[in-house]
C-alpha cells in the first residue's frame, strides 16, 4: 500500500494524487504541562497516533491524506509551568490561515483538523469558518475522544472533573507510550466545590476562564490514579473507529448546490461582498 503521508509526496504527486474527493487529515496537538506524572507531549502524541491510524485503516477508501502534525499552539494557560510552548490565539489563527491558503493550491478542497488540546477548539472553530470563508475550503474539525454511550468515560467525576491529565488521558498515553508515564506520581486532584454546580462547571452551560494552576499546583485536573493501558487501549481504538464513522460522513458531505443555497453569490473564494446570482459577471 503505498503511503497516505502527504508530506512524503513529490511535488508533481501532488498534482496526480491529490484531487477532489481527498480529505486532508490535520493533526493538531500542544506541547504543554500535563501535571507530574504526564509527559509534554501528551496532547500531540494523542492526536498524531489517532491520525496515523484512522489514515492507516481507512485512507484507501476514502482518500485520506495524512499532513504533518501542529505541535506548537494555544497553550497559553499552561504559561506558568516551564516547558510548556505556545503560540498566541492572533499567531495561531494566522498560522492557520497561512496554512488554509496553502493547501487551497491543491485539488483537495476538505481539511479535518484532529484535535488533541481542548484549549485549541474555539479558535480552530473560528479557523474552520474564516478558512471556507477567504479560501473556499471545506473544513471540519473534531477530536478523538468516546462519548460515554461508545465506551468512553461514564463516570460523573470523570466526564465533569476529568478534563487534563486525567483517568482518560493517562490511560491512553499509558497504552501508547508507557515508558513516559510516571504513574507513582500520578495524584487525585477534583474540584469538589464545583461538583455540585449545575451551570458553573466544565462542560456546563456557563463557561469561564481558567488557568491550569487555578484548581491546584500540580497543573492537572481529575483523578488518573486508576489509569491502566489496558483502559487505554480500549478507549483509543473506540476513538479510531468512531473517527473512521465520521470521515465517512465527512467524505460524503456535501453543501447545497449553489442554486439552493442563496439567491446571493460570493464574488470568489476570498471575497467577502456578496452580488445577486444573476448579476453580470463583471461585476462579481
């Protein structure tokens, strides 16, 4: 089989290989504190092996080009703990952009941003729109994650309280590379006081701004005391396979023909004006 690296092709491949129904697979990851007992990398290391492997299992048949992952990003509440690399939210979004005009050169016209780092979501959502709107790409993004119904995380303190370097986190890296996990110092660290909360919570209807150290110095949040690679391994190919479910769908997704769409046009991919469709074309 040959390879779905797309980095690995010769410029000219591009061209040949690359076309209209190619889905072009974005890991994005970070390089950031996860508490004393997980390495750096764990946010890249997660989403880099789940590209790698749903491209693996189902870049074949549903044209899936594999792009060199995003290591450094949103990281910035992470600041306070040495070793952790990050860009600003302008920088990111301008990297992003960049990279969006890039891969407009090519034939491929979907990208799917695989994100590992909850801190990069809202802006790769704005990404997402601001790529379709000034380049005229089709953009997704999701994450390898398992809802709780497909074998993910069920408990109540994990699906709330779980949210960095936690019992989900440690498990997988735990399967992945065991040798850079510390688990005797891996430590219980819940926000009781915001258990109880409706609202005011993580994943609640209210957000709010925190950094990592504000629920305690140690930089992680949840308990990854009863981590194992065994969990691990199930929850990382219940990812893969939900993933494979939807580059499926992302592959047949398609927006409403033109004509349905507006009784306006843009006047080109990376304009923002707006012209009546039958307006003459010298005037778009």
């Amino acid at each position: 089989m040959s390879s779905r690296r797309f980095a690995e092709l010769r410029f000219p491949e591009v061209a040949e290989r690359v076309g209209p129904t190619s889905v072009l697979v974005q890991p994005v990851g970070a390089v950031e504190q996860h508490g004393p007992h997980l390495p750096l990398v764990t946010d890249l290391l997660i989403a880099s092996a789940a590209a790698d492997a749903v491209v693996e299992e189902r870049g074949e048949d549903l044209d899936l080009w594999l792009l060199p992952p995003l290591a450094y990003t949103k990281s910035n509440e992470h600041a306070w703990a040495p070793g952790s690399i990050w860009l600003g939210p302008a920088t990111l979004l301008a990297v992003l952009d960049d990279l969006g005009r890039s891969l407009a050169a090519t034939r491929a016209t979907k990208v799917v941003f695989l994100n590992g780092h909850g801190g990069n979501s809202s802006l790769l959502n704005v990404a997402c729109r601001e790529l379709r709107l000034h380049h005229g790409l089709e953009t997704f993004l999701t994450h390898p994650s398992v809802p709780p119904d497909q074998g993910g995380a069920s408990t109540a303190e994990e699906l709330g309280m779980g949210i960095h370097a936690g019992l989900t986190e440690t498990s997988v890296v735990l399967h992945l590379r065991p040798d850079l996990v510390r688990m005797d110092l891996a430590a219980r660290n819940v926000p009781e006081h915001l258990a109880a909360n409706r609202h005011v919570r993580f994943g609640g209807a209210v957000s709010f701004g925190w950094l990592a150290d504000d629920f305690g110095p140690d930089g992680h949040i949840g308990d990854p005391t009863a981590a194992t690679a065994e969990l691990g391994k199930g929850l990382f190919e219940a990812a893969v396979a939900r993933l494979g479910e939807q580059f499926e769908e992302v592959s047949r997704f398609r927006f409403a023909a033109p004509a349905e769409a507006s009784t306006w046009r843009r006047a080109s991919p990376g304009a923002t004006k707006a012209v009546p469709r039958d307006a003459p074309d010298n005037i778009r």
